[in-house]
C-alpha cells in the first residue's frame, strides 16, 4: 500500500495528478483485457529492449507504473477515489508533465545545478561538470512514509585527500563527474573512529562490533563511484533558505499536507487495514504508519 | 526481406555443459562445434605438455590431470577472492569461463564461416549483481560484446513461445541443470513474455545428486575395507565421474553398477545402487525444488491449476523422481517435446533477435519482426538498504519488472547529525549483515536540526539492463549523491 500512498502523495504535492488512463490511453471505464492489452501495446513500443529513445527507460516506468495500479483492483479502487473529476484531469494532461513530452522539458530539472554552487562538504571534492538526473522531477517528490533511521555516525565521514581519488576510468566522459571514494581507507577509519550511537526505535545502542562486522563484509568493494550534485534553490544562500519558510510558503505546505494526510485517511478506509499492515515494509502496524505520517506533517508544517 | 542469419550469438553457459544458438532464417538454431557436438562440457584443463583445452578434451585428462583440470566453475562466479590453481597460475572464476566462451565463439565463428562479436549470454535467474558481472566480464574477456545478459528460464520460455499456437498461456519453467535450479512463472499473450515470478537456488543442481552417491560409496567403502578415500584426489576424482555415470543409468535402469578396479592400492570398489536408494537419498533435495516452486507460485499469485504448460530444462530433470515430482505437484505432465539441453541457448537467440530486431518466424509460422515481440523480465532478488541496527528497509521488492523504480524517505537518529551512510543490499534478509552488499551511499552536509527531522529520500533505479542506480536525497536542501553500483576489486582482474 505504501506504493500508492506515495504515488497519491506525489500527485497532490506537484498540484498535478499524473492520469494513469491518460497516460494508457484509454477510457475511465476501460476493462481489464483492455488496460491489458493496452499495457502491452505501449510496453512493445516503449521497453528499452524496444525503443532506442533515450527517455524510453522513463516512459517505460511510468507505463508500468500505471499498469501496476489499475491491474490491482484494491490499488485502483484508491487510485480512483484520489482521482480528479475527469473534467480536471484533462486539463492536466495538456501540461508538458504528461509523458509524451516530460523527459525532454527542460524545467524538470530547473531545481538542480552545477555543484560548484553547493557548498563543498570537503576541499578534496572538486565539482565537475554536473549532469541531472534522469527523470521528471515529480519522481523525486515522492515521499514513502516508511521512516527508519539511517544507521550513521559523525565520525567516519573521511575527510582528507587521501579518501578520495579521481576516477581517471570515468573522466573521459564528460557529461559525468564521478570521484571514486575508495571504500578500504573508509572502513580503515570506521573501525579506529566509529562512534555508536544508540537509536530511539530500536532500544539498547549497537555497538561498533555489528558495524565492524559489516564493514569488513564491504571490505571486498574496494571502490565505490560517487557522483555528487548540488542544488541551488535553498542553498547558495541563507537568505534564500529562510525565505522559503515565508509564512505563504507555510500555508501552502501546511495544506498540501493536510490534503495528504485526508487522502490516507481515505485509503484507509477504503482498504482493509491488514493490507496496509502486509504491505508497508519497513513499519510494522498501521498505528506506527499513522504515527510517522503525523509526525511527517508536523515537521514540516 | 530478413537477414538469413543474425549476427549475434545466444549462449547458455552452463555449470556442466555450455551450448551456443543463432537465429537462422528467422529460427533459433543450435550450433554444431568443431568436434560434431551440438554441447560442450563447461571444462578446462591444462594438457600435461601445458596446451589449452577446453570442452571435450579437457574433460578427458580430468582423471589423468586433475590438478590441471576445473570444472563446475560456475558455482564461483562473482566471488571476488576465489582463484583457480591451474598450470602454475591462479585465474579467476570468469577468467576460466572466459576461456569456455572463447572456444564457443570460435567453434561458431567456424560454422559460420564468419566473423562474431556479439552475444547474449544466459545465467541462472537467481544470480545476485556480482554473479551477472562476472558473467558480462567473461564475454568481454572472451571478445565479445555482451549485449545482455538473461534469465536461463526465461530464455526457455522466450524460446518455447515461438512455438505454434501459443497464445494466452500461463507457463511454468523448472530448470534442474548441473549446478543450479531456477523455477520462473510466465505469462505469454500478445507477444509480450511477462516474468510473473521467479525463484531458485544457486548451488542446487545434479552435482548435489552426484555428491549423495559419493558421499554413499565413500562410507560404505570405508566400511567395508577400513580405508577412508576422501583425500584421495585420483581416487575421489574417479568415483566422481563414476558416480555421475550411476547416476544417470538410473534414469533408464532400475539399479545401476559402480565398478572402480584398483581404486586405492589394490582393492577395488564394486557396488550397486537400486532406484530406491538413490531417490531416498536425494529426496531432500528434491524436496527443496518443490518448495521453491512453490513459493514462486505464491509470489505470482496463482495455484498449480493456473498453469497452462509446465517447461522441464536442465539435465537434471532426466531423473525420473524429479520429473514426477513436479508433475504430481502440478498435476499436470510436463511437456516431451523440448530439448532440455538445448531450449536455454535457443532463447538466448531468440532475445538477441529481438534487441537487434530481427525477423523470427513465431506461432502461425508468420515472419513476424524482433518489434512484436518483448520480453519483460523481473528483478529476481529484493533491493533494500541498511538503516539502523542492521536492519534493511526493502525498497525494490522482488519479482518487480524492470525496468523500474522506487524510493523511500529515511531520517537521522540522533540530533544534528550531519552524515548519513548506509549499504544497498541484495537479498530477502531482515538483518542487514545477512544480505549481499553491492555499494554504500553516504550523504553529508545535512544542516543541524534534531533527529527525526530530516527528511532523506533514497531511490533505486534498475534499467533494462538490471543496472542498479542509487540515490540519497536530502529534501530539504536538495543535496544528493548518487551511486553506481562499482565492483570488488577481484571481479576487475
Ligand atoms: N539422463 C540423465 N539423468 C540424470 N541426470 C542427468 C542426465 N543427463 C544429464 N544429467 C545431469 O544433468 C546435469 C547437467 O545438466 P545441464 O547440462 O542442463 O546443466 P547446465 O546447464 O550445465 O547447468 P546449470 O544450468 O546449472 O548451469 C548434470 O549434473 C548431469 O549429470
Ligand atoms: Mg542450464
């Protein structure tokens, strides 16, 4: 259920449904055989094995976004019951964001720059020439509301030169700056620096003896390509960042969430609870679901 | 009109025996090898006067020249840190299979009286991310351009669709080969071959059946004549083969011979096995495959009554238990009509038509162009990430078509923290320690605040190549780092 809490969320965050009927091309009241053999039609046209379009890879997803949810009758029962009057949903497909045409605009990407505007966690990180990241900007709003911890520590971050090398395999191609983080000196100063620390959810503190295990389990990965991508928008400077919590901004956020929280409440109702329970990895009941979404809304509202 | 023939190969490289295909006036077509054989045992070998053999010939000396003799490498692909003693030096696990492919491509480029460079090579649908770069990195070694590597199931199905009247069908492929079992459940309509399901187990196939009748002659030996054989490399080698060759009578014979003259000083082991024993003593595993299946049927969502036509490849499925086994499971009687030796290569010719959008002729026996056909494959194990005490948070769920993509939003667990790490891991585990590792992400310069709070989203991305693509994202900030899965170090060698 989580799949299409998050695709609902995404939605009305963007302010703009994606029409899964739309984006099939086919009627609201299509059948079954027919969202099938629609599905199939597209996936012939669009799969990458198919298509040698450079967006095929992105029109493919959505595709099967789509056909994933209204093959599932309870997921399209949801789906359905967060749809907007077809009236407003035509309207929404004559935007750019419909999926003929979202993978060559431009704005997709209008959030992200050259890392040479972030701020620099290192000195040893130069910003390369940056590259987007493929994919309507939408697919990044999504918000699962599984919330777990990451496991982390102040410490092991590398700092140094001596961390990081220049992927001279990679640099040839310009469109991508990747830095190779060499894994073997980060696990060297994850066992000697490694602070633990306990996790509110899981109780008693682990200790390093769990991360050292893992850490030599990773030991064999010997280099891990890291490419690292700034964004402007709240970043190049502090005056911005608090502009952006401007009351209006609030108000906006505070509704959109408050629309949110109304559309799980819907799907709550209308899905059996021990579907929700099943399928939300990563949480265990509904009520622990209800208490992160609360949460959710509350830090950031 | 079609090209008569493609240019690129279909092979499947087995644990046991490897075999190559191409499309041929619009059909999948096995390759004849230098020697007349249509397989090839997956076997390499140094000759005692330090000659290369591969196939045939290097399975010969294994008796004679164990020492200089590999086979079954493939159950140690992708492990970095395996290396292979062979002629006074050490290869890696691809790097011998490297050498199998070479033989296969030149064997093909003989029959074609051309020039190949091309391939689509199968492994087993169970194969993690390592095991399939290996794979790649093989065919590269060997010279080729390895286009894609695929399920062996579903190259089965891919080349069991083409047939005649197939349409609308739901399919069951078991695949028991030499080293590995596979089930995968597919949905055949439209031309559009969708994986439902699949399962395995990467170190399941009849090298287990063989080992339970060594394991029977080595301590029944042992007690009968008081000597233990098993550090005996000649002698071990010996009933090995010894064992196979049983083993395989008894698909046809109701009890079958072992007679070894002279297999430690001058006693000799000489013993029969009855039906019946054997099925006793391989009926654990057995027992597993049927489990598999079905558990791969509860993933697809169906019952053994759903299914339209039960596929058997893979050696392996000659054995008679096996075979009823799955028929009663099913309760319906697999297909004769397939090779099943030879069904995987097909297939992997089959999805090199379809990449390179040849004409193949399918059911009707209409030529019908690669563009009516696609195949639309699963990832075979779950994706997910490590979080807080050693847990995984399963992004990618498995049986998930790829391409595909999914993210989740995870937060710090203590005040201002300002550095988060975590592995992407491949595996069904909850504790994260106990699933396979394939990188880590780490995202820094989270700004200040108290745990809980920041909101750091994580996405998987897997393309049609099963290429995996991570990235963390903080969404306050925007800040993001993304990662491609790079490989030990032992796999570059
Ligand atoms: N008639 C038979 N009865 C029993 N077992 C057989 C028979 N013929 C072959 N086998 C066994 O089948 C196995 C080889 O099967 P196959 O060639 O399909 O495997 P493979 O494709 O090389 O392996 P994998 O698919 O696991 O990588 C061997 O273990 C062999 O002993
Ligand atoms: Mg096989």
């Amino acid at each position: 259920m989580t799949d299409i809490l998050k695709q609902k969320m995404r939605s009305l965050k963007g302010g703009k449904a994606v029409d899964y009927y739309q984006l099939l091309d086919i009627p609201r009241v299509a059948n079954p055989e027919d969202i099938e053999y629609r599905y199939h039609e597209l996936a012939k046209k669009y799969h990458p094995d198919r298509s040698k379009s450079p967006d095929a890879h992105e029109k493919f997803i959505k595709i099967k976004e789509a056909y994933e949810t209204l093959k599932n009758p309870p997921k399209k029962k949801v789906y359905d019951a967060c749809l907007p009057p077809e009236e407003k949903a035509v309207e929404a497909s004559s935007e750019p964001e419909d999926f003929e045409g979202f993978s060559s605009e431009p704005e997709d990407f209008e959030g992200f720059s050259s890392d040479s505007d972030a701020p620099s966690p290192d000195s040893s990180i130069s910003p390369g020439p940056d590259q987007p990241v493929s994919g309507p900007k939408g697919a990044f709003k999504s918000t699962g509301i599984s919330y777990v911890s990451f496991k982390s520590d102040r410490e092991s971050y590398p700092s140094g030169p001596a961390s990081f090398s220049k992927d001279t395999g990679e640099t040839g191609k310009p469109e991508r700056s990747k830095y190779v983080l060499s894994e073997k000196s980060l696990n060297r100063h994850d066992r000697s620096k490694e602070v633990s620390y306990g996790s509110g959810q899981n109780g008693s503190g682990q200790n390093c003896s769990g991360q050292n295990g893992s850490g030599q389990n990773s030991a064999d990965w010997s280099y891990v390509k890291v490419k690292y991508e700034g964004i402007d928008e709240d970043i190049d400077d502090d005056a911005g960042k608090k502009s952006g919590f401007s009351a209006g901004f609030a108000l906006r956020k505070a509704f959109r969430y408050t629309v949110v929280l109304i559309c799980i409440f819907l799907v709550l109702t209308i899905v059996s609870p021990d579907l929700v329970g099943a399928k939300a990895s990563g949480l265990g009941a509904v009520t622990e679901t209800f208490d992160k979404v609360v949460l959710l809304a509350k830090s950031l509202v | 009109m079609a090209q008569v023939r493609s240019k690129v190969l279909g092979i499947d490289l087995g644990t046991t025996n490897s075999c190559t295909a191409i499309i041929e006036l619009g059909e999948p077509k096995v390759i004849t090898n230098s020697e007349g054989k249509r397989l090839i045992p997956s076997v390499v070998g140094f000759s005692k006067k330090n000659e290369l053999l591969v196939g045939d010939l290097a399975k010969r000396q294994i008796i004679s020249n164990p020492e200089n003799s590999v086979q079954s490498i493939k159950r140690y692909m992708g492990k970095p840190d395996y290396r292979v003693p062979l002629n006074k030096e050490h290869y890696t696990p691809h790097g011998i299979s490297a050498m199998i492919l070479q033989k296969l491509k030149a064997d093909a480029e003989k029959y074609l009286g051309d020039a190949v460079g091309k391939a689509v090579i199968t492994v087993p649908a169970y194969f993690n991310d390592s095991q399939r770069f290996a794979t790649k990195k093989a065919g590269e070694m060997a010279g080729l351009d390895v286009l894609r590597v695929i399920n062996e199931p579903t190259a089965a199905a891919l080349a069991y669709g083409l047939r005649d009247g197939v349409e609308d069908q739901k399919i069951l492929v078991y695949d028991l080969g030499g080293g590995t079992f596979d089930v995968s459940i597919l949905k055949i309509k439209h031309g559009v071959f969708e994986v439902l399901a699949t399962c395995g187990d990467t170190e399941l196939g009849g090298d287990d059946f063989d080992q339970k009748i060594v394991d029977y002659l080595l301590s029944e030996f042992k007690e009968a004549e008081g000597t233990d054989l098993s550090e005996n490399v000649e002698a071990l080698q010996r009933i090995k083969e010894a064992a196979e060759r049983c083993k395989i009578d008894m698909s046809s014979l109701t009890t079958a011979n072992v007679d070894l003259p002279y297999i430690s000083e001058n006693k000799r082991l000489d013993m029969e096995i009855s039906r019946e024993q054997f099925e006793a003593m391989t009926e654990d595993l057995v027992n597993k495959t049927i489990s598999i299946m079905e558990k791969s049927l509860k993933d697809a969502g169906l019952s053994p009554q759903d299914i339209d036509e039960v596929i058997l490849v893979g050696g392996s499925t000659r054995i008679p238990a096996v075979a009823k086994r799955v028929e009663d499971f099913m309760g319906k009687t697999p297909l004769r009509n397939i090779n099943p030796d030879e069904v995987v290569a097909m297939g992997a010719a089959v999805q090199a038509g379809i990449l390179g959008n040849e004409y193949l002729k399918s059911s009707g026996n209409q030529q019908v162009d690669g563009g009516n056909l696609v195949l639309l494959d699963v990832t075979s194990l779950t994706l997910g990430f490590e979080t807080v005490g050693d847990t995984t948070a399963f992004i990618i769920p498995r049986n998930t078509t790829i391409p595909t993509r999914n993210s989740k939003v995870f937060t710090t667990h203590y005040d201002n923290q300002e550095v988060v790490r975590g592995k992407i891991l491949q595996g069904e585990e909850q504790e994260a320690s106990k699933n396979v590792a394939l990188g880590t992400i780490i995202l820094e310069n989270i700004p200040p605040s108290l745990k809980g709070v920041p909101r750091i989203e994580v996405t998987f991305d897997i393309d049609a190549n099963g290429i995996i693509n991570a990235t963390a994202r903080d969404l306050a900030t925007g800040n993001m780092r993304s990662v491609t899965i790079e490989r030990p170090a032992g796999l570059n060698d």
